[in-house]
C-alpha cells in the first residue's frame, strides 16, 4: 500500500488490511478475460511457483520481524529534499473466511521520526508480499510472457514479465479522498527454475493515471534465504521493498528494509516463559 500521508492511499497487496467490502465485492464480480492457449512450459512454471508462493505465505505468516523504513521526498533533480525513518515492529497473517486468501498486515511502531515536519510524505505498506502475482488465486488475473534467463547475484533466474488483464481481479488499487481505484500493474520477476522461488519482482503502472494524479508508480521487492536463530534451517522471506510515486508536483521514493526474523510463536512462547 502507498499513501501520502495525509491524502493518499495506494494498497498493492491485494485483500490487505484496510481494503473495504465495496472494493472486494467490485472486484470478485469482475467479468473475467478469456484466455490464449496454454502454453506448457508457462503452466509448468506457474504452477511450481504458485506452489511455493503459497509455502512462502504459510512460512512467513509464522514469522514476526524488524522493519525499517525512510521516508524521502524528492526535490529538483531527484535531490532529497527532507527524510524521515521509522521502525516497526512488522508481521502478515493469512486468512482465509469462505475460501478467499486475505492477509492481514500488522505494523506497531517502536521509532518515530524526533523531528517530523508537517509534509505530505508516502506511506507505504504491504509490498513484502508483492509476489501475490503469482499465488493460484490471482494468476487467472495476469498474463505471463518468460523473457529467458538471467543471472542475479550469482545465480541464474528465469525472467518473468506479468501484465494485468483489465477487468479481472486487481492485486493493487489506489484509496484517494475515499474513493478506491483498481491498478493495471505489469512488471517482471525473476524466478527460480528449480523451486520457483522469487528472487526480484518490479512493478508499475501499464499506462499513466494522470486523470486522477497519479503520473507513475514503480516498485522493487528482494526476496532471499534468511537464517533464524536458534534453527538450523532458514527460509524464503523479503529483505528490502523500494517504492517511487510520481504526481504532477510531487516526488517520493520509500525504503523498506526488513531484518531480524524470528518465528512468531517461538518468541511468543519465549517472552512468556522468561516471564514466569
């Protein structure tokens, strides 16, 4: 989700929290775009990815982490003009009522800005699961083209572009003055072959939502292997989300660093029992 502070609101994460029953409903109802042949290869690739999506949200909803994020506006010549950084105490959970995946985000301050100047910032959250492209409840939504290989940090991916099919369900849309707008977003990930694994995943807008101020979005989430301590095995989980919201007059890019994993229940029982 983004928001400018005090008059934006752009959720990016499908059925997050905050997303209202009017715009779930519009959505569900949505006449739903026929699709081209199937092609094999593709289905095979989406359906080893939509398999670990669906492990990744079952793994990470068991998670609770550190999250720290910059706030920075932009000036001339994308100079920063003013920044602000938070910390938060960050953790996603699943449900599922009737069959229908919602998420839900949950974000409890421990730092706030000492010096917080009365600008019109972007607040932004719900990217870490950015990916829900790819979950078997939204692929109906997108269309896959594969652009080959590529090698990322050392390892081959295979490279993704997904572009929304208009009229279908959205996995963004945009709250402004309490009105909801869905999103055409399209973009490219970056895949494991083996285990369909996400490594990188960019997005933006298909075309420009000017009519309604908004000139240009862009996203970038990094996924990797994360350690938790005390367990020999790690997990697939975000690490950074960069957003960059253009209007006609304003400029901000945001930063979301996500560090310090640990299993939810694991602390829990922990912080009880060192109560005891």
């Amino acid at each position: 989700m983004i928001n400018t502070s005090r008059q934006w609101k752009l959720w990016v994460t499908a059925l997050a929290t905050g997303l209202g029953a009017a715009l779930l409903l519009a959505l569900l109802s949505s006449p739903v775009v026929a699709a081209d042949a199937p092609n094999p290869a593709v289905e095979q690739m989406l359906d080893r990815t939509g398999s670990f999506v669906v492990k990744f949200l079952e793994d990470f909803s068991d998670m609770k982490c550190t999250e720290l994020v910059s706030q920075t506006k932009l000036g001339k010549g994308d100079k920063k003009a003013y920044e602000e950084d938070s910390t938060y105490d960050y953790l996603v959970m699943t449900q599922s009522p009737d069959g229908d995946l919602t998420l839900v985000e949950s974000r409890l301050a421990e730092k706030q800005p000492k010096h917080k100047r009365n600008l019109p910032l972007l607040v932004t959250n719900g990217f870490s699961t950015l990916l829900l492209v790819f979950h078997p409840s939204y692929q109906a939504s997108f269309e896959f083209v594969p652009l080959g290989n590529e090698t990322v940090d050392g390892k081959l991916y295979a490279k993704v572009h997904f572009r929304h099919l208009r009229g279908t369900r959205s996995t963004a849309a945009l709250i402004l003055r309490q009105q909801e707008y869905p999103l055409d977003l399209e973009g490219t990930a970056w895949v494991d072959p083996q285990s369909g694994a996400i490594a990188v995943i960019s997005a933006g807008l298909e075309s420009s939502m000017e009519d309604i101020g908004l000139r240009s979005l862009h996203c970038e989430v990094r996924y990797g292997r994360v350690p938790l301590p005390g367990l020999h095995e790690s997990y697939w989980l975000p690490t950074s989300a960069t957003v960059d919201v253009e209007t006609p007059r304003q400029h901000w890019r945001n930063l979301h660093r996500f560090t310090d994993y640990q299993r939810f229940s694991t602390s829990t029982e922990s912080k009880i029992a060192g109560n005891q």
